[in-house]
C-alpha cells in the first residue's frame, strides 16, 4: 500500500539527518587549554563563573587536509569573542553563541583567545559551564551541501501542504538519496550515529571508535553528484512552477540594549554579532546586514575604533546598512516632545558625521506601541518612512494593512511596512517554511510586489548564521516558494514610495496603540519617574541658560552629552519595565547623573542671570523665573522650607525680582481636620480617606462623584505571561478598596499652605497621601509616599468625577489623544489601560476635572471614573521591582470650560516643573521677559543653543489642534529665522495660519 505525502515526508527527514552524522571526513581535538592561565581539559567544569574569563589554546590541523574545507568547532559553556591569530600576524574574530559555533580558518596553525561569558543569549546563566567541544574538522563540504539541500526540500514540502509541486519534491529527494553510495562498515557507522537522539535511548551502546572514518572519495563523490542532480530537478520544477510571491531579505541583529542582561553585557554583545557579520561580509558578496542605533556606533568609536572603522568600510562598499535615524529604537509613549526630537536629532547628526548620510526609514520592530506625535517628529527629522513588526502583538484588534500611510496627529505621513513572519517575528530565518507564511500574511500583495523579511538571530544579538548566507544562494532554485534576495532597507522603501504614488494606500489616522504590554506604562516607576525629573531638568537648564543670555550672558552650550544618557535610557526596555534589576540599578544612578548636573546647570544660568539684572536696593530678593509659556502665581518651597503662596504673577519666559518681605499670602486659605479650602476650591476628606467633595467656586460645581483619590489594590494582577510586561483585563475581578485609614491628621494649617495627611495600609505596605492646598491653587495636590513589599498586586486611583463624556483627553507628546470613555466596541473593550503624560480630562460643555501627575503614564478612563496606576510588583524579571519607598504627586483639578481654556495643561506643567526660585540681594524689582510669544495659544517645547552657527534654537507647538497667528517679540537687535526644522535646518511649512493643529515650530534666535 502507497505511504502518503505525509508519511513519506516523515521517511525523507529521517533519512535526511542520517547525512547529518557524515558531515565531517575527519576530526581533531584540540587540546592544550587554559581558563584564566591555568590548565582546563576537555568536558571540565570552569573553575568560577564570575564575570569576563578568558580561554587560550593553539590549534593545528593536518597537512593532508584541504585548507578551504577546515573548520574550527567550539563550545565553551557560554557566549563568546573569540580571536584567531595566525604567525602571519593576521587575525580574525567572531562571536560565539548557541547559534554560531563553527568557523571557518585562514591558515592551519593558530592560536585562539577568548573573552567568555556564562550566559546563554538571552542572559540566563549557565550554572554548570564546562569545556564542551573544542576540535578541527575536515568538512565534507558535498556531504554538508547536500544534507542542506535535503533539508529545505522537507522543509519546502511541509510549507507548500497540498500544492502540486509537492509530489515532485518528494520525488525528487527519495530519488536523490537512493542514488547515493552510503558506507554501512557496522564499528564506523554505530560510532558515527552514536550521538542521534534515537541512540542516546539505548541502554548500553556498544564500545564506539574514537575518530570513526569518514566518507572515501568516491562515497563523497556521489554527494557531488546528487547534489548537482537534485539542483537540476529544482531548477527544472521552478519552470513549471515559478516562484510565488518576493521577499526582501535584511540581515539583521536586534540586541536590545539592556533587557535580561545589564548594558556592560550588550556592550560585549555588540562586538560578537558585529564581528560575525563581518566575516560573512568577507565570505559572500551578496549579503547584505542592517543596525540601527546612533549609540551603538558611538560606544564602538570610544571602545573599539578598529572595529567601527571595519564596519564604516562595509557602509561605504554597501554591504553593511546603518538605519533608523534615531540615537537608540526609544519607548515612544512615554517620552516628551522633546525628547523624541533628540533621540532624531542627536542620532542623525551621529550617522552623518560618522558614516556620511542619513536615514530615511525609522526602524522600530519591537516598540510597545507609537505615539501619534512620532509622524511629524520623523517628516521634520528627515525621515518619510516607518517600520514595526510589534503591532502584529495586539491581541484583539489589528491595524488591517501593512503597507499603509501612517498619519499623525497634525497630519504628517510617514509610509509604514510591517510583515508578519510567524517565525520570531523579525528574528527570521532563511528557509522555505518561513518565506511561505510571510509571503501568505502579506496583505498589500495586490498593490506591492515584495514585502521584507529580517532574519538573523536577535534581542541577545547573534545574527546570521554562514548556514542562512549558504541557504539563500539554494533556495534560488526552489520552484514555488518566494523568490528572496539580499537587498537593503532603504532600497525597499524606495520602491514601496514608488507604488504609493502609484496606487492609493490605505491610512492609518493617530496612535499606533498596542492591544498588549499594558504594565510596561507602569512597571518599575521608579526609573520612569526619575526620567521624567531628567527631562525636565535639562529642557530647564537649557531654557534658563538662554533666557540668561538673552539678557547679556554668554552663549550657553550644549547639553548634549547629558541629553544622550536620557536618550539611552529611554530605549524600549528599560524606560518600559521590562529589564531586570541590574539595568535599573544603572538607569536610576545614570538619570540621577543627570538630574544632579542638570541642577548645577540650573544654578549656574540663575548666577548668571542675577548678575545681568538692574541693581537695586532690594536686601532680601527673590529671582523668580517662569520657564513656560503659561503666566504662573508665585508659589514654591524655599531652600529653607518656608511654603509660599502669593497673589503676584510671573510673565511667562520671564525672570522677575521681588522683595521677599513684600510677598505676601494670596489669602482666603482655611484648614480645619477635614476641610481645606481657598478663594477657588473647597476641599472635605472623607473618614475612608478619600475626597468626599471637591467644590468648583468659580462655577458652583461639585467635581466628585461620590468620593475620589480612592485607593484600590488588586491582589490578582497575575498576568498569562509577560509579567512585568502584561496587565490581564480581568485584573479588577478582584479589588481591595483602603478604606480605613490608619490616621487623617492636619499636618499644616497657614497663610500660604494647608494639608491633611492620611496613612494607610495594606499587608506588608503603606501608602501615606498629604493633601495639599496652597493659597493661590487651582487644584488639589496629592503628595504620595508608598512604602511597597508585596508581589503580584497593583494600586490604582479611581476618580468618579461628576461630569458626563463620551470621550476623555490624554495628554501625549506635542499633542493629546482622545480616547472613548465608552466599551461599544472591541477597539474600545481592549483600551482599558492607555498612556498619559501630565493629565487625562474629562470635560463637558462648560466644566470638566482633570487628573493631573508628575511620575505616572498608565491611565484608564471609563465612564466617568478617571484611573491612575500607582505601582505594581511583578516578579519576573525584577523579583524586586518598586520594592521600597518611592514619591510623587498627583492632582485633581476642576475647571470650567474645555481643557485648553481651563488651564488644565499650565497646571500640568507648574506641578511637574515648578517656578525656579534663587534667592538674591542687591537688585531692582521688577519683571524681564526677553521674550514673549503672542497669538494662538501654544506650549513650549524648548530654547536651547543651536547645535550648529551662533544663537539659540525655540521651539513651540500647538497642542490642542487649533490654528492661527502667533508672533514671537525679541529683545532689540535679535531676529527670529524662517521656518526651520527639528535638525534646525530651513524647512517649508505648509498651512495657510502662523500655526496649524499639533504643529511643531522651530526657529533660530539671533542677535544682530
């Protein structure tokens, strides 16, 4: 009886891997190691596993065997930079991984040097590293060519299911190993076969030759021959059944910058897989290898200037494709405006000045959604396309292209391509069974003749094996399968550009949101918060360095270097949560760097404008800088920790002088151990220790629903998977309210402030809020201090406020998001936690509350309740993330009107950047403003020194999508350029108004 397809299939990969154990004529051990300098045999444990070690032995393999086909085969218990020297003075070294463990010589006597970690690629360590495998083989290159062969075949017929071609293919590879002249001597092939899983099950194998023979000549021969026949038939099959359908191929690494392993570990990384690509450079003059990241390139030119000479070589010959454009592939939902504007900035500047162009295409496979904000960012930047595989990841909805123009918040596209390879996504292979599926996910097929397709290994690094090079030349052959070659980023999207202006598109209008790894807006909020304080910190510095200048100081310089440390930081693993301990011991001491210089910067630019201010008589004076755009009333905490709340106004980018003893408090403050109220709000905390009323004077509004600020935890925040990563829906099934505090105290009862604290607690932890309200407030701050020791759980804030909205406002980069507060739909249903930066509102016509943070981005609103996530304690791969006590401050805000003329965002700002405050003697009062912005409300962005020429560069956006005039006035004998870009380069703006809807403005400041 005929076996089926299926059955025979089966027959031909056992059959197949028989060829596996002929692969080598002969083989030899190389003996002679040391570990750290001393002596290590064969199959040994290593001594200690303890950071960097280092191997050493020389190698020499016989006379006899032919110099093209030895290879050096090594296992060493962990990832490797191995070196080869030769006595010629020649050298060669590759990475050493899992996937890449065996390489190719130049001579046959060397000396091998290692630097060696026990750690497998994904950082998990190797607890029982030994000396696996060390020896020279003579390959049986006929054998090796054939068995590959041989594979793809299988591989093919699995991939192709029922198509017709499939019998042939069967066909042809049965023929094939029929056709062969197998050795069956019983001592050589039981000891060549020793090692096949089914062998190993035996219970006792009999006695196995040590170096068993190999093929004889005329064996090997009739490889050569089988092989060359079965290409024929492929060859013969593919003009009866052409190939289906085109990929791209891109070599590729993705190593994530830190994840499951601490940066010093990527820095090693970065050298084995850009070493390994090098050497396949060397070996094939069709591959073609693709890495992103300014930073990486930048830590090669201080650590390994030979090796990024190397690579600039490959650059300028077009093998090697440096892309993206960015200093690092960034979170994009939680850094500001400004930062993402860096991250462009500072990254095509780099890939400029070091490898002469810039990049087109941002490349962001592994992001955890985009912001809406990002299209503008990149079209300014220079960049007109877009690449992600991430939003494939959504677990309930799915963008339904994946060519498709990406629109952003002010109307800005970028072209956007996304494959869907089932086979590690952009960690793909080059074999059959992956090209047919991602040619079959391509839904833009019938308006683009190819999709791309990255293969390599990646997130540890790695990349492309010499097996994938050997692969892709093969699979040229193959009938029916997608034809895939070699070819670069930038080369696809210029083609794809050319089909859109040939074909309409589908358009995708706003955020990019990712239906999955909600918690990373949340986890590890430690880091969040102090990248948040860093940002802030140097957009301040810079501004008051300018403003300074502007009144007669030097020219202040670029921040550049600190804006790199917070660009690193913002990488995609880190700023979200997801890394583990280590990465975020270094993250909060890199950003603590930088908030502290920062801080000096600060107070240097505040010296240097108090000495270029009117002297006076004022003995006890107060310098007061507004660095926003919003007028602000004076109130702050003094360096002595006085509280103050004055009636008086800053102008906005102004420096005002005032008699300390003159500023008096706003008035109207009054406390009781309840209540706390001024000439805006009325405030009464409940005995649950939640907001039982927050009265609106202005409109005689209550803003509550019931009671707000109420704490809640929920004790099974136990996602399916990605722990640090994942918030489950179902989380709320099962919630703790605290609602029976420990203590409510009046703490503060004066002119200028008033506060009540109350203390709870849960389990192991404590939660202690102070509700604050100073005399001059709009809003109610909530200062928060968690003292946090239990795994597994979340905290939230719910707000039941007393307004009714469909939809609800985020605030975003440049811009905000408006969000359903209804679940009609599944788009909706699965929006249950999004991001926010510095508020989310919801209004009605006429008065609305807002929720307000300095520290947090994971939001929720439904209904009528505004959601904040606090903290959360997942145990993977952090056992211990926000353990401990950590503190920020959230608000609630009534107002009347919309958002934007309620004042919501001037609040949002003051909380996470309030006025900068030196004090001084020996001055005039009075109010400066070097510069003024008038027109169209907009928000400010930054005022920093321009990175190339004399003056400074402003930058402004439009934030809630309204146009019109807007005017800057300068201080006499400065000028405002024309319109510029975010690489503070002439641009043309189109739109008929001096500003557009989420518009970003950029302009050169210059003095005569």
């Amino acid at each position: 009886m005929p076996l089926t397809i299926a059955q025979r299939l089966d027959r031909l990969k056992v059959r197949i891997a028989e060829l596996a154990h002929w692969r080598d004529r002969y083989s030899a051990a190389i003996d002679g190691w040391t570990f750290e300098g001393e002596p290590i045999a064969h199959h040994q444990d290593w001594p200690h596993r303890q950071g960097v070690v280092h191997f050493a032995a020389s190698a020499e393999a016989p006379e006899s065997w032919p110099l093209d086909d030895i290879r050096l085969q090594l296992d060493l218990g962990g990832e490797s930079l191995i070196t080869l020297s030769y006595p010629d003075g020649a050298s060669e070294t590759f990475g050493l991984d899992p996937y890449h463990q065996e390489f190719p010589v130049k001579g046959r006597r060397f000396s091998i040097a290692t630097e060696t970690v026990a750690r497998f690629p994904f950082g998990e360590p190797n607890r029982t590293p030994r000396l696996n495998k060390a020896r020279l083989i003579w390959l049986d290159g006929p054998v090796h060519r054939l068995h590959l062969l041989l594979k793809q075949v299988a591989e093919a017929v699995g991939a192709l299911g029922e198509h017709e071609v499939v019998p042939h293919l069967v066909d042809a590879a049965e023929e094939t190993l029929r056709s062969l002249d197998w050795p069956s001597d019983t001592a050589a092939y039981v000891s060549r076969t020793s090692d096949a899983v089914m062998q190993q099950k035996i219970w006792e194998l009999p006695k196995l030759q040590e170096n068993p023979a190999g093929l004889t000549d005329e064996e090997s021969a009739s490889a050569t021959s089988a092989f060359e026949a079965l290409t024929a038939r492929l060859k013969e099959l593919q003009k009866r059944f052409p190939p289906n359908g085109e990929l791209v191929l891109t070599g590729h690494a993705h190593i994530d910058l830190a994840w499951l392993w601490p940066y010093r570990e990527t820095r090693r990384k970065m050298r084995r897989t850009f070493n390994t690509a090098l050497s396949l450079m060397e070996r094939s003059d069709d591959f073609r290898f693709n890495q992103s990241t300014a930073h990486y390139y930048a830590q090669m030119e201080e650590e390994d200037p030979e090796l990024l000479d190397r690579i600039k070589q490959k650059v300028a010959e077009g093998k090697w494709e440096t892309v993206g454009g960015m200093w690092v592939e960034p979170d994009t939902n939680m850094p500001t405006g400004e930062s993402l504007v860096r991250q462009v900035l500072y990254g095509q500047r780099y890939f400029e000045k070091t490898f002469g162009a810039r990049h087109t295409v941002c490349w962001l496979p592994d992001c955890f959604g985009f912001s809406g904000s990002l299209p503008q960012i990149l079209r300014q930047g220079g960049i007109d396309s877009f690449f992600t595989i991430k939003v494939n990841w959504s677990e309930t909805n799915h963008i339904p292209s994946d060519l498709f123009w990406w629109k952003g918040l002010d109307g800005s596209r970028v072209l956007t391509h996304t494959f869907d390879n089932p086979m590690q996504g952009y960690n793909g292979f080059v074999q059959p069974d992956c090209y047919l599926p991602t040619w079959k996910n391509f839904r833009a097929k019938t308006q683009h003749h190819a999709s791309l397709l990255a293969v390599g290994y990646g997130d540890g690094g790695g990349g492309v094996t010499p097996e994938m090079v050997e692969r892709e030349v093969q699979l040229r052959d193959f009938p029916a399968i997608p034809q895939a070659r070699w070819g670069t980023v930038k080369s696809y999207y210029e083609q794809a550009h050319q089909t859109a202006g040939e074909k309409k598109l589908p358009v995708w209008d706003g955020e990019i949101y990712l239906e999955l790894h909600r918690a990373t807006l949340t986890s590890q909020s430690g880091v969040k918060r102090k990248h948040r304080q860093a940002e802030r910190a140097l957009i301040t510095a810079e501004t008051l360095a300018s403003l300074a200048h502007m009144l007669g100081a030097e020219k202040p310089r670029s921040l550049e270097v600190d804006w790199r440390v917070v660009l690193k930081n913002e990488f995609h693993d880190i700023l979200p949560g997801s890394s583990i301990r280590e990465v975020y011991q270094d993250a909060e001491q890199e950003l603590g760097g930088v908030i502290d210089h920062a801080r000096a910067e600060q107070a240097k630019a505040l010296q240097a404008l108090s000495a270029n201010l009117p002297k006076g008589g004022i003995a006890d004076a107060l310098v007061v800088v507004n660095p926003s755009l919003a007028p602000r009333a004076v109130s702050a905490t003094l360096a002595d920790g006085t509280a103050l709340s004055a009636a008086e106004i800053v102008a906005p980018l102004s420096v005002a002088v005032f008699d300390r003893q003159a500023l008096k408090s706003a008035g109207g403050l009054k406390a009781g151990p309840d209540r706390l109220e001024n000439d805006h709000l009325a405030v009464v905390i409940g005995k649950d220790g939640a907001v039982a009323s927050l009265f609106h004077k202005a409109t005689g509004r209550e803003a509550v629903d019931g009671s707000a600020n109420q704490l809640w935890v929920y004790p099974v925040d136990k996602p399916r998977n990605w722990d640090a990563w994942d918030i489950d829906a179902d989380y709320a099934e099962k919630g703790v309210r605290l609602e029976a505090p420990e203590s409510i105290d009046l703490i503060e009862s004066g002119p200028h402030r008033a506060a009540i604290r109350v203390v709870h607690r849960y389990r192991n932890s404590s939660v202690t809020q102070t509700y604050v309200l100073s005399a001059n407030a709009k809003r109610l701050d909530i200062e928060t201090t968690i003292d946090w020791h239990d795994r597994r759980t979340l905290l939230r804030t719910l707000n039941p406020v007393d307004v009714r909205a469909r939809k609800a406002t985020f605030e975003c980069a440049f811009g905000i998001v408006e969000r359903a507060t209804h679940t009609n739909t599944s788009w909706e249903q699965a929006m249950f936690e999004a991001v926010a930066h510095r508020f989310v509102d919801i209004s009605e016509p006429g008065f609305g509350v807002a929720l307000l943070n300095n520290a947090k981005y994971g939001h929720s609103a439904r209904g009528n309740v505004i959601g904040m996530s606090l903290v959360r304690g997942p145990i993977y791969p952090d056992p211990l993330a926000d353990e401990g006590e950590q503190s920020f401050t959230y608000s609630l805000m009534p107002h009347d009107g919309a958002w934007h003329d309620g004042g919501v965002l001037d609040e949002a700002l003051d909380l996470n950047q309030p006025l900068v405050i030196a004090e001084a003697k020996g001055l005039s009062a009075g109010t400066f403003s070097p510069l003024a912005v008038a027109g169209t409300p907009v928000a400010f962005s930054g005022l920093k020194a321009a990175e190339e020429g004399e003056g400074l560069i402003l930058r402004l956006y439009e934030p809630a999508g309204r146009r019109g005039r807007l005017s800057l006035a300068l201080p006499s004998g400065w000028t405002a350029s024309q319109p510029l870009s975010i690489l503070e380069e002439p641009m043309e703006r189109k739109g008929p108004a001096d500003i557009m809807p989420f518009e970003i403005r950029t302009w050169r400041l210059q003095k005569g």
